[in-house]
C-alpha cells in the first residue's frame, strides 16, 4: 500500500472517465434513422427477415435492429419490456395477444399513416379486416395461412395406403388408421399423432358442428355435450390404434423436431400451412398436406384464412411514421416478397403475391396452392380469442385430453371438465 | 456540523474532536465505501428492491400492461382455497424434495467413502464424479434424459436383456417424476466434495483403535464416521433441501415448460413461472413465491432447531 493517489485527483479521473464512457455511446443515438424490431420464429426466418432489413439498409438508409426468440419466450420477453417502457418500435404480434396489446394501448393504430407511408391498395381485404381492433388497424398481416394436416407421403407409399385429400372424413381416418396397423411399417408406425388435446383439431372440429371455441364476447362457444364427444371420438381412434400411444405422444414438447411426425411415429399430423417448410426440412420422405377431416362427407366451413401473424408498431416508439415505413416496405417490395417467400404465409399484397409465386421451390407451392383453393373447407374467420384463450389451452385442453389418453379421466369427466374449468379461468381473467 | 458548534459557542476541543473524527472518517473509511458502492447499487436496486416490490405486488393484480390493482390477502386466499393446481404444484415438489434430497446426499456420501482410500489419480476421479454437476440442468442433458428413458431408450435396451419391455419412463405420468429424481441425484458433485473434506477432517487413529478393540467396518461407520460428519451432512442437507425446493430448470426443459405429462412435473416453482410469464399475472406469482420463501424458511428453521440433537460439533 505504498501507492497513493491524491483524491482529487482520483474522482476527477473517474469522473472524466464516465463522460467519455458516455459520450462514447453518443454517436449510435445520433445516427439518422434506426428501428428495432423483434420476432419470434427460428433461424430460416430470421435469415430471411434480415435479408429485408439489409435490402431496406440499401433503399432507406434506416437500421433496424431485429431480435428474434422461440415463441415461449417471445411473450414474456415482449411484455417485460412493454411493461418497461422499453418495447422495439415493430412487433410481431399474434391473432392471439392483439385484442390485449390494442386495447391498453401497448400497440398504435396505423390508419392515419394507411395512404401516405403505408400503401394498402392491392392488400387482401380480410387480412386487412383481421388486424382491425374495434374498427381500428393495429396490425398488418405478414402472410395467410391455414390450418392444415401434413402427410409423409413416404410412409403411405411404403404401407400402399392412398393418401387422404381435402374431402376426406373422421370415418376415413379410421380406415386409413387400420390400414397403417395391418401394414406395419417402421416399427409399428401409426396413422395419426393423438390431437385431441390440439387446439386447432378442436377448434375446427367444432366450427363444422356450427359452434366455435370462443364467441365473439370471449365467453366459450361450445357445451359439455360437444366435448365429451369430442373426447369419445379421440379415445375410440386410441383404443383402435388409430392414433399414437399416450406415453409417446408425451414426448411431443413443442419444438419441431419432438412432434410425431418428425420423430416418425406418424405418417398424419394437425399443423399450419405455411409450417410444411419448417417441417419438410427436417424430414427425409417429401411432406403433403391437405385440409383436417371433415366430421361428414361434404360438410365444410371448418378452415379459415387466419393472419399468420402481423407486425404493429409500438404505442411507445418514438419513429411510429418510420415503422410504417419499413411495414410498407416488408409487405410491398417484390424484392423483399421473394426474399420472405411464404414462410410466414401467402403474400397478402396482390402484387407481390403474383411477382412472388413463380419463383417457390416445391415445399412453397404446395402451401400457396392449399391456402388458394380451400374452397368449401373455408369459412368465416372468427373472432380474436379472448385473452385467457392461451391459459384454457396449456392448463385444460393439453392436461385433460393426456388424462383420458392415460386413463386418468373418462371421456364424460374431461368433457365436464373442460367448460367448468374454461369457464372459471375466462371469468376470472 | 462546525456552524452549529459555533453558534452554541461549544468549546474548542469538542469542535476538534467532532472534526477530526469526520475526518479520520472520511479519510479512512470513505474509499472503501466507494469501492462498495457498486455492490451496494447492486444489492439495493437489483436484490432488495425487487424483494419489497414483489412483497406488494403479491396483494395486487398486475398483468405487465397495466398498473398494479390493490386485491388485499386476495391472492394468498385463492391460492389455499380455490386452486387445484398450486396443491398439484406443491405435492410434486414435496415429492422431489423428500425423495431427492436423501438419496443424492446418501449417494454422494457413498462415492465419497470410495474415493477417501487414499488411491492413486483420485483428482481426476474426482473431476469426473463433479462433471455431472457442472453440465447442470442444460438442454443437452435433458435431450439425453429423454434419450436415455424413451420407450426406445439406453434403460428400456437394457431391460430387453431380461426380457422386459419398459414403457416410456419420462413421458408416463407414474414415472416422469422419478427420472428427474434420477437426475438430480446424478447431479451429487459438489455435496460429495464437501463431504470428502469432511472425511478427510476425521482423524485415523481412532479407525485404529476402533480395528485393534475388533470393531468391524460398518460399526466404524455408524460410530465414528457418521457422528464425526454430521456438522457437514446438516451443512450438505440444507443447502441441498433449498436447492431442491427451488428446482426449476430440469422440469423445464425435459417438459418443453409444461410441466406433462398431466402435471406430474409440474414443479411449484414451474407453476409460479407458468402464472407469471405464461398467464401474465404477476400478482399471484409473487404471492407463490412468498409462500415460497415462507416454507423454505419453515423447512430451515426446522432443521436448525431440530440439529443440537443429531448435530455433533467437536467441543
């Protein structure tokens, strides 16, 4: 300790040490135009959405700082930092959250900027409808897509089993299951993943009875009579071996590379559309997709065109007229299309659409081509889900469909279970 | 300081004491302060804050978005009278606790006594019993979990020596359970460390004794060795119980942060995550973490209570 420093002399030198830090800083807030963006999705997405923001950089001279994490992630992520005051200028927002963001205000309307900075001319009317909240547009629609039942057409060549198409029934299902069981192939590979706790199979199942999961109130749109059949209908494919086992079903966690049919446990699978790229990636035999069964032959109304996703601005940004700049920009520009392709689903600008669909490899056109000719299968779509919809479905609709699976419940039970425990949790909320 | 003492006309020497004091304060003490202060800006803003803030959110609804809203004991009533989930939650954690807490100590125990022979290259024996330990709860030890106790996994391959056919462990509620067990108790570096420090305290000539009066090794074990490491084994059992209780990552992961199959991984700490980032009601979180802490500090304090009659300290 034979080393002093006067103290003058020491808070002066780290006083000036601070200012330098912080001027240091400076010149990355004085810069002319930056954004930031954030995202959910995994790394094909990513390089194509940077591959936009790059191609913007050379247009506009604006930097947007993109961040992208897995959707589970995403929400708590996204909330904390809205919560802070701290939200990214552009989000990627969902069907799902764009109700509760528009509403307390954590998203900006865009319809002033519709016109000037944003051109919607050619955009798909009912994409446009459905980034509306009471009348208002919080959000811009990246792509349409669909629900959609993904086939390995490998295994049904393999088995010299005729793959299903979009006319196919619940009845067919338990024919096209039979048949897997009696070819055996891949160590007992089944036809179908169990989806009765899939929300979407649900979802659809019911809107061809003529109700819905949600009504346009938030309360639930379905009764006990519809899920204990619902219920019924999933534990006799089980016990016919239709669908998977339980205890393997299980291991479908949510990422991709878990899901029955990328671990080969089963040749059909309840997805999205614009999910057969991410899909056919990861699988060696070529994918397929066609509608979800229909409950009788002919009737449909099941599918919807859904808003993939949308972008909206913060209702904290301070460059909103420059977000919709850049949301222009990623919708509009032909260049841009091309570089998105469909991952997040089909263009919704006329244009682009057309500059963009001769350019897609296989995987791509056959999502477009489904999406383009639902015909009958589509119907209207329906309302936001209420804001308690993602509780209902990790606590009740995943839970309760394992228990039956497991015989843990009868199929009367979950069903009763099911609007009891979605009522309390929607009430509560 | 110095004006006041002028105008009460104190006399001179108090003022030269109270001034020297000061500065022998300032002078001394001060840099060390300074040199603290980013500790304490640490303790403050990042540890004691969010400690108090969650203690009042846990009486308000707060979704994030909006302000907090004031409910009273709200949240504590539901949770003990109206929510099936937090006892879901609360028994799979008692479960982990009570089951995972002996049999990792008594393992870490055991590989100890193994390695305090004395025998040649024990650091690397060492090192390697730790590794487990280091690679924690990562993704890729929870991609080999799943490996190892699918239905065509490492355990069921072995059973079909035996003619066996095992379902699949991990993802069968009965059993899910059990494999985190399992890999917690893998887990048993860092308790074994500490008890081979704590072997290697106990002296040998008493082992000699006990051989030449013909004491046999296991009545060496429950006389000597066991009341001579009960300092550590408390030590080693609570920082293990705490641990246990706040078990989170490994469920997470191994269960995609769904605590499946039907709840049976459903850990209480998993529920509070799934309220808080999942159902956006920090209120209700910050409540579970409290009784959290509650039962933790109950377990503890148990435990410290209960230690003058098992604990043996050398006088």
């Amino acid at each position: 300790m034979t080393i002093r420093t006067d103290r003058r002399k020491f808070l002066m030198g780290s006083s000036a040490l601070a200012a330098a830090g912080a001027f240091g800083v400076m010149p990355s807030w004085a810069q002319a135009q930056s954004l930031r963006l954030i995202f959910w999705g995994g790394q094909g997405r990513a390089d194509r959405t940077y591959g936009v923001t790059d191609l913007y950089k050379e247009a506009s001279d604006t930097d947007v700082a993109g961040e992208f994490l897995a959707w589970n992630d995403y929400w708590a992520k996204l909330a904390t930092q809205t919560a802070g005051g701290n939200a990214p200028d552009v989000i990627q927002m969902d069907y799902r959250f764009i109700v509760e963001y528009a509403q307390r205000g954590a998203i900006a309307p865009l319809d002033e900027y519709v016109g000037s900075a944003l051109k919607l001319d050619d955009f798909d009317a009912d994409q446009l409808e459905g980034g509306k909240v009471d009348g208002k547009l919080y959000g811009i629609s990246l792509g349409a897509n669909s629900v959609a039942t993904l086939i390995n057409t490998g295994a049904f060549e393999e088995a010299g089993i005729e793959p299903p198409t979009n006319a196919w029934t619940y009845d067919d299902l338990f024919e096209i299951g039979e048949a897997f069981n009696s070819a055996n192939i891949r160590g007992g590979m089944k036809a179908i993943s169990d989806s009765s706790y899939n929300e979407p199979s649900l979802d659809n199942w019911l809107r061809q009875r003529g109700k819905a999961l949600y009504t346009a109130e938030g309360q639930l749109g379905f009764d006990e009579t519809d899920a204990v059949e619902w219920y019924q209908l999933w534990a006799k494919l089980r016990e016919a071996g239709v669908c998977v086992a339980p205890d393997d079903q299980a291991l479908d966690t949510g990422p991709l590379e878990t899901t029955m049919l990328v671990t080969g446990r089963a040749a059909l699978m309840p997805s999205n559309s614009n999910q057969l790229v991410g899909y056919q990636a990861l699988v060696q035999d070529k994918l397929d997709m066609c509608g979800y069964p229909r409950i009788a032959e002919g009737q449909g109304g099941g599918h919807y065109r859904k808003p993939s996703m949308f972008f909206s601005v913060a209702g904290s940004s301070a460059s909103k007229e420059g977000a919709a700049e850049f949301l222009n920009f990623f919708v509009n520009d032909i260049e841009a299309g091309k570089i998105l392709g469909v991952e997040r689903g089909i263009p919704c600008a006329a244009a682009v659409r057309d500059a963009v669909a001769p350019t897609l490899d296989e995987a791509n056109q056959i999502a477009l081509n489904f999406v383009a000719n639902l015909g009958d299968l589509l119907g209207d779509l329906p309302p936001p889900p209420p804001a308690a919809a993602g509780e209902v479905d990790l606590s009740l609709i995943r839970t309760l469909g394992q228990e039956v699976g497991f015989g843990a419940k009868t199929p009367e039970q979950a069903g009763a279970e099911l609007v009891t425990g979605a009522t309390d949790i929607l009430n509560r909320a | 300081m110095t004006a006041r003492s002028l105008e009460s006309g104190a006399p001179l020497g108090e003022r030269a004491a109270t001034s020297s004091l000061w500065t022998r304060i300032w002078q001394n003490d001060a840099p060390g302060y300074l040199f603290l202060l980013p500790w304490f800006i640490g303790f403050f803003g990042l540890t004691i804050g969010p400690i108090i803030t969650s203690f009042y959110l846990s009486f308000t609804d707060f979704d994030l978005l909006t302000s907090p809203e004031w409910v009273g004991a709200n949240n504590y009533i539901r949770m003990f009278t109206n929510d099936p989930k937090f006892w879901a939650s609360m028994r799979v954690t008692m479960m982990f606790v009570i089951f995972s807490v002996p049999l990792k100590l008594a393992f870490a125990l055991g590989v100890a006594m193994l390695l305090n022979r004395g025998m040649r290259g024990l650091p690397l024996y060492r090192a390697l019993f730790y590794l487990p330990s280091l690679l924690g709860a990562s993704v890729a030890i929870a991609i080999l979990w799943r490996q190892i106790f699918a239905r065509d996994g490492l355990v069921n391959d072995f059973l079909s020596i035996f003619g066996i056919v095992g379902p699949s462990w991990i993802s069968t509620p009965q059993y899910s359970l059990w494999t985190i067990i399992i890999l917690a108790v893998w887990q048993f570096g860092s308790p074994m460390i500490i008890f081979l420090a704590g072997l290697r305290q106990i002296p040998q000539d008493m082992y000699e004794a006990a051989s030449l009066d013909g004491a046999s090794r296991w009545r060496q074990f429950i006389k000597i060795t066991l009341p001579l490491l009960t300092p550590v084994v408390f030590f080693n059992a609570i920082i293990q119980t705490i641990e246990a209780f706040k078990s989170f990552t490994p469920a997470f992961i191994i269960s995609g942060g769904t605590g499946n199959p039907i709840n049976s991984t459903l850990f209480y700490t998993l529920y509070l995550y799934q309220e808080a980032f999942g159902f956006f009601r920090m209120g209700y979180a910050s409540a579970l973490a409290w009784v959290l802490l509650a039962l933790v500090g109950m377990f503890t304090a148990f435990s410290f209570l209960t230690s003058k009659y098992w604990v043996h300290y050398d006088e």
